[in-house]
C-alpha cells in the first residue's frame, strides 16, 4: 500500500476546500451538468449512463479530473482508466443501481491522490447464494437470472461486495490519472464478521462525506442496519488499517429488508454538525416484490471531532424514502418520500425550530419527484427527473415554504440537459465543499457574488472584513499572491491583453482562533470596452402627423457598429444631456415611439456586458411619406374599351414623382402603370434614401353594358315589366324607364299604361347605358262603332310598330264563328262582317304575338 507522510497543513485546505472540486457533474444516460457557467449548463460528452449511483470530482479551478458509476473510471477525456475497466476485469466494486454507487475524496495531504468510495447493491439474491456467486432462490439453489431481471441489477457479479475504496494517482498516465496497482477495492469492513446474515449483505447503499473539526481531516459516514460507521481521512490517508467509529441509533432496518431496505441517500449538512437520512422502507415481500411503507426520514447529530452520530429524530415515517439534502446554510433539512403508489412529495423541515418534525412544509409534490436532491455550488438545491431531459432545481433552500421557489422550468432556474436524460441519482460531494462562502464582491445584503464582468478601463477591488489575528491569504489562477497579505486586493488589467479575459481569485482567511479557515473566490472576466459613435434614426413621415420610431432599432445598430450581439447591449434612452447624465426621466425603449415633441435627437446611455458604460446621440431624422390614402381603391375597367388600357397612378396629382421609388406588382417601376384587365395590383412607394416605405393597393373591377331581357306582365288591369339582366354581364346596375333620368336599383316597373316604353340599364361604374324598346300591351274593353271618332274601332293598343313580323288577330262571335282577321298594321274592327253591321253583344278574340304567345279574352260592342 501507499505510504503517507503529513506535509504543511497550509497546502491541505487550499487544496480540499478551493470549492471547485464539485463545479462538473456527470450522471443519468450520459448527463452532465456544469457550474463553471452561470447558469449552469448541460455536459453532453459524458460516457457515464447509469440508474442511480455516479460521482465526479474536479480540481480547485473547476476543471474535471474523472468521474464512475462506482464500476468503470473515465478521465477528464472521457476515456477509461486501464485499472478502472468494469468491461476488461479491472472494474470496481460498486453498481450502477446502488444509490450511491461512488463517492470521490481527495487525499488531504497529497493533491495526486483521491479515494474512489464505492458501495455495492446487496441483492437478496445474491446472499442467498453466499459464499458461493449469485444469484440464487431463497432456499440457496442457483438460478439463471435475478428476480428482477429487465430492471436492476444490470451484469450483476454475483456478490454483495459492501464498501470499498480504491486510490487514483494524477500523476500516472502522464497527468489523466490511473488507479494504483494494488489499490483497488480495499474492503472496509462496516458489519459483523461473525454474525451470519450481516456477512451476506455487507453494507447498505449509502454514504457520505464531511470535513472533520480540524479543517484538515474527512469524515467518510455510512450505515448498515442500526449502526453508522465513520472513517477518518486525515495526513496518513485512511492508515493501513482503517478502523471506523461506529455509532449505534434507531432505526434498526434488517438485511431482511433487503435489497428495497438498503435504498435512500445519506447527507451531512455542510457545516458538518447534522446528517440527514432517507430509509426506503424496513419490510420487502421478495416474492411479489412489494415494499412495504414503512421507510423513513431522521435527523441526527454529528460530531465531527469524534465522528460520532447521537440523537435520532424520526422527521416522518410510514413512507419510502429516498433523496435527502440540507440547505446551504444547514437551517432546513428536505426530503423525497413517497406515501401512496404512483405520488412522491418534496418535503421541508425547519432545523431551527424547536419542534422540527411538526415544522414539516410540503413543496412540491408529483408523481415525478420520486429521485436525487444534490445541493450545487451555488447554494441551490438540483433535483433528478428520471427520464426527463432536465433537472428541476429548489432556488432559494434557506428560505420556507413556497419562498424556496422550486421549478422544473428552464426559465426559471431548472437546467436543461441538451438532449440527455437524467435518471434517479445525482452525484455526492463532500459536503463541505457547499459551505457558505465568505462574499468578495460588495452587493447588497450581503449576498455571495462569485462571478464578476468588468471592462479593461476598469480597476476592481475585492475585499472581505478586516478581522483582528487573521491571515489573508490570495490566490490568482491557482497561484498564492504572496506579496498580497491583507483584507482587500487591488485589480488592475493591462489593456493590451487578449479579451475576454477570465480570471479566477480565491481568498482564505485563517481567523487566527482555531476556527477552520473561511473561504471566498470570484471569477472576473475582463471584456474590451467597445467604442460606439453617434448615429441617426430614420423614418417616413405620413403627412399631418408626428413622426414613429422604432427605438428597438438603436441597439441594432449599436451592435453593428461593434460586432456584438444585442443581448450583450442594453441602452436606456433620454430626452436631453442632462438627463442622461442624471438618469432621471428615461424613455421606454418601443417599436413605436411617436415624436409628439418633435425631438431632434435622443441621448443613448449604453451598457455592455452589464458593466461598460458610454454616452451617444441619435439624431431622429425623417422623410416625408406621399399623401396618399392607403387604403385598398378600387377602380373599374368596361371591357367594351379592350384592348384600349388606362392608366393607374401610385400618387396624388401634384405630388413630385422624382422623390420616390417604385415597385408595382407587375415589375414595373414607373409612378404609374397601364393595364386593360381586372385584378389586384398593388405599388410599394420608397422615399428615396430612406428605409420606409407604403403600399398601395387598386383593385381593378370589370364592368360593361348590360345585356337583358324584359317580361311584360299586361294580362290585367296592373300591367308591369321586370328587367332580366344576363347573368354574363360583368356589372353593377341600375334602371330607369322612358327617359335615362330617375334611375332606380329596383328592376320592376309597376302601374303601367298599355303603350311604347323604351327601357334604360346603366351600368354604375360608368361603361355606359344600355337600352330597348318594349309595348304593353292594352286590349279595348268595349267600343262603340257609331261613327263620333270615338272608340269606333275595336284594336290592341301598344303594339311595337316597327315588329318586322306580323301579329295575328281574330274576333268570334258569342257561336264561334269568325267575324275578321287582321294584323297590327291594320286600323282594327269596326264592328261590321261582310259590310252589315254586327248587332250589340260580347264577342271574343285570339291574338298571336311575335313570340309565338296566344292571348285570348272578351270584349262588348256597344251601339
């Protein structure tokens, strides 16, 4: 084995305790996450899939060193240590589908090593066949496969291996790490050798790390059954011969239980005085494979000078248990429980009230919550969906109640995973690289700022409390600054450097008192201060109106001048000098900004990146836009002028057509066009040096004469017409009879004389007035053949005299017999029948029109 000798206890916290060590988590079906963003953001060249159990480590900078699923290593390039090789028979002895499967601790005296923890899943299966290799039935006989064959375990080797540990050496393979010959798999032994059934299972799945009293030592803390082991880590590793202290506290879960009784997470808060634990459940039905729900959740005390765990409080029971945490502070403890099938509660407890079980608040609750709840280095609480291409996140931890803020919305502080899936396990950390850390950067209430952006004209300052008897210690990139040995630390740039320019500074301050030494860090990033210069806004101007700018328009063109992307600009806009220069009265950045005060320029206060600061002016030009009414005109083309066009003008008369530019829906580019069929054109009209414009739209119609017919109705005495226009005629029509006055858009005529009517159709689009002549026809009731020239002729009157066809008309006495035949050119019946006179009596006729129409009816002869 390895032999360690202690070294300057200085070198030992700068290298534990920089807090970078936990900045890149890998997890879930090749998942990961990084906090060297802010946000975090999604890994996605991660080669690690696993159900539950992962850990990963980083150096003091952040940058990633190896990461398992407690069976495999892979490097910080993603490739697989040759002595880490569950696939070639060189891996470890953890699994995949225990809960904490791996757990990684940097040696506190030799920054080459680490210990790669791991604890195994004790499968029930696999006791039954101990000592020989799984799995086996209840009664010890070999079966081919687990009885959960198609879930977990997965390439299971048939025992219960418990905890182990290996040692990773960075120096071997030239710097990416190799575990050490001889150094993997050390068993620790945290059960009774002598007793039977303790000797099956070995360990439970949990396991967590804190930093002992000393500042300089680790706490590694796992439990089987009632009993919580700690292992010291200090200047000698673990010692040839480990020996745990061993704590004895409720609740008792028997391997019994097992392997459902093993599951939950064990944590330790992160000033190590408290260590929360998740129990699934105490019963487990191997042949219907049914937990019982009798899990739970305590609370202890923890000594972390003595490694002694006392005190236990059951926080709730009745549940299976699963994803424990503590707050970044250590005042509220939080849990994952499940108390009916299908539906799981994030819970929250209040460790600083006196009751604390009753303090308990329910967050959130979901029939997806059932996972992992990891605290991250930026004090906030990360939570598994197992299956889902994100993690949900608990914002605000040291708060209570709602005001934790938890969400599984991205835009909300949940961190998408890039197309990766999580599935029921985050990776564990030594706790104490979640202490809270001492602020750098002044902010408002106190709060930790670790992340800073600066412009090169800047200097900066970052300082914490001058306490009496403490040493200061800085650090640059991972370099001590030994000439800086006070509270406060200047920060300059040299302005020829390469931008962006990041750099990340640590401070440790040893109180002098005994206390572990207080850790604060920032990460500065140093940008180029752009140089923006004055513009102009243009817009069009519509006549008798103010002028409308588009004020978004101002960081596009800010971004242009400096080859920058908006997001990294913001501006606020001003009225005058004086108020850019006081911030008073600042204007809303719109796309619709209305000059109603005819301002002459705006005054532009811009930020980038959050911190470079310059002043420009905008001057707000316009062009004046034609007056032309912009709505839709329609206008109207008489096919009776094809192929003759007429023309379309884009303007007014007496607009300059010089000043603008055109395009019609043509191509054409002429003020006006000419077109001599309908449809839709419509014109774009550019002010000339102006980016602004108008569209014109004319929707030509076509018309024409009427074609038509009319019926006559002169049957009775209410003699009409109605005027049938062909349904082939294009246009709009109205009627008027007689004369081509008094038009009317009713198409029937009523109350008419029998006569001659000429009928007019105009079309209202201006093509014209079609028209015909018609006769209404009006037969004599009676005449009186007496010779006073009146009525002395019995005739049809308002017969057409120009009909080119002759009309039939024929007169019967009362016996049928045929007294005359004539046509309309004849001057009718005078009431005589081979010159005698017919004697008074009603007598009947038959007129055949033109249009092959037969009318017949009575009439009298008086004398």
């Amino acid at each position: 084995m390895y032999k360690f000798l202690p070294v300057l206890f200085f070198f030992l916290s700068l290298k534990m305790y920089a807090q970078g060590e936990a900045n890149n988590w890998y997890f879930g079906r090749n998942a990961g996450i990084t906090f060297n963003t802010n946000p975090p953001t999604a890994l996605t060249d991660g080669e690690l899939s696993t159900s539950e159990g992962c850990s990963s480590i980083s150096d003091s900078n952040g940058n990633l060193l190896m990461y398992t699923d407690g069976r495999t290593i892979w490097n910080r390039n993603h490739q697989i240590m040759p002595n880490a090789d569950y696939f070639n028979n060189t891996g470890l002895n953890g699994d995949p589908s225990s809960t904490s499967s791996g757990l990684i601790v940097p040696h506190p005296t030799d920054s080459d090593l680490y210990f790669v923890f791991t604890i195994d899943e004790p499968h029930h299966n696999n006791a039954n066949a101990y000592p020989s290799q799984g799995p086996a039935d209840s009664n010890g006989n070999s079966t081919p496969s687990y009885d959960d064959t198609g879930i977990i375990p997965r390439d299971d080797d048939g025992f219960n291996n418990g905890l182990n540990y290996s040692i990773v050496d960075m120096s071997l393979r030239s710097g990416l790490g190799d575990v050490v010959a001889g150094e993997r798999n050390n068993e620790l032994v945290t059960f009774d050798p002598n007793d039977s059934e303790d000797i099956k299972y070995k360990a439970s799945e949990k396991i967590t790390a804190v930093r002992g009293s000393d500042c300089n030592s680790v706490w590694v803390i796992t439990h089987f059954k009632d009993k919580y082991y700690s292992f010291l880590i200090d200047e000698f590793g673990l010692g040839t011969d480990p020996t745990p202290v061993i704590s004895q506290v409720l609740p008792n879960i028997p391997t019994t239980s097992y392997r459902r009784g093993a599951l939950g997470y064990l944590k330790a808060s992160p000033n190590g005085d408290k260590i929360l634990t998740a129990h699934f459940s105490k019963t487990f039905n191997r042949e219907n494979y049914e937990d019982g729900r009798d899990g739970s959740v305590f609370l202890y005390d923890f000594d972390n000078s003595t490694g002694k765990i006392s005190n236990p409080t059951e926080l709730i029971g009745n549940v299976n248990a699963y994803g424990v945490e503590f707050s970044q502070d250590g005042t509220k403890a939080y849990a994952v429980v499940s108390e009916i099938i299908d539906s799981s509660k994030i819970l929250q407890w209040n460790l600083e009230r006196s009751d604390i079980p009753n303090s308990k608040i329910v967050i959130t609750d979901s029939s997806e919550l059932f996972n992992a709840l990891q605290l991250g280095p930026d004090g906030k609480i990360y939570h598994s969906l197992d299956g889902r291409a994100s993690l949900g996140v608990i914002n605000n931890p040291n708060a209570i109640g709602e005001d934790v803020n938890y969400s599984q919305q991205t835009n909300q502080g949940a961190i998408s995973l890039n197309g990766r899936f999580a599935s029921a396990g985050l990776p564990p950390f030594i706790q104490s690289l979640f202490s809270k850390r001492i602020p750098l950067v002044d902010s408002p209430n106190n709060e930790v700022i670790e992340q800073v952006a600066l412009c090169d004209q800047y200097s900066y300052e970052l300082k914490y409390d001058d306490l009496p008897n403490a040493t200061y210690t800085w650090s640059k990139n991972g370099v001590v600054l030994n000439n800086e040995t006070g509270p406060v630390l200047n920060i300059t740039i040299d302005s020829t450097a390469s931008f962006p320019l990041q750099e990340k500074y640590r401070l440790e301050v040893d109180p002098g008192n005994g206390d572990c030494p207080l850790i604060g860090v920032a990460q500065i990033t140093f940008n180029k201060s752009p140089a923006y210069s004055d513009d102009q806004l243009l817009t069009c101007k519509a006549p008798d109106s103010n002028a409308v700018y588009d004020l978004t328009e101002i960081r596009e063109k800010l971004s242009e001048q400096v080859n920058l992307s908006v997001n990294e600009i913001d501006v606020k806009l001003y009225r005058s000098l004086a108020d850019a220069s006081s911030g008073n009265s600042p204007i809303q950045v719109t796309s619709n900004f209305e000059n109603s005060e005819n301002l002459s320029s705006l005054f532009v206060d811009i930020s980038t990146f959050g911190v470079c600061n310059s002043l420009v002016e905008f001057e707000l030009l316009f062009q004046n836009l034609p007056d032309i009414d912009t709505a839709d005109e329609t206008l109207f083309y008489c096919i009776e002028d094809f192929p003759e066009p007429f023309e379309i003008s884009a303007l007014n008369e007496g607009d300059d057509p010089a000043a603008y530019d055109y395009l019609w829906s043509t191509g054409e580019i002429s003020s006006q066009i000419s077109v001599n069929s309908g449809g839709e054109y419509f014109v774009n009209i550019n002010v000339k040096g102006a980016e602004c414009s108008l569209r014109k739209t004319f929707i030509v119609t076509e018309s024409g004469l009427a074609s038509f017919s009319v019926d006559v109705d002169d049957g009775g005495n209410d003699k009409s017409i109605q005027i049938n226009v062909d349904p082939f005629s294009l246009g709009d029509y109205e009627f008027a009879l007689e004369q081509p006055l008094n038009f009317q858009d009713e198409n029937v005529f009523e109350n008419l004389n029998p006569g001659i009517y000429t009928v007019y159709v105009r079309d209202k689009s201006g093509c014209g007035i079609s028209e015909k002549t018609i006769g209404v026809i009006g037969i004599m009731a009676f005449f009186t053949p007496n010779g006073d020239g009146i009525n002395d002729k019995w005739q049809i009157g308002g017969l057409l005299e120009n009909n080119q066809e002759d009309i039939l008309l024929q007169v019967y006495d009362r016996y049928g017999k045929l007294m005359t035949t004539f046509t309309n050119k004849d001057s009718g019946w005078d009431g005589t029948y081979n010159g005698r006179k017919m004697p008074e009596d009603d007598y009947w006729y038959r007129v055949r029109l033109t249009e092959g129409v037969i009318k017949t009816g009575s009439f009298t002869l008086k004398r």
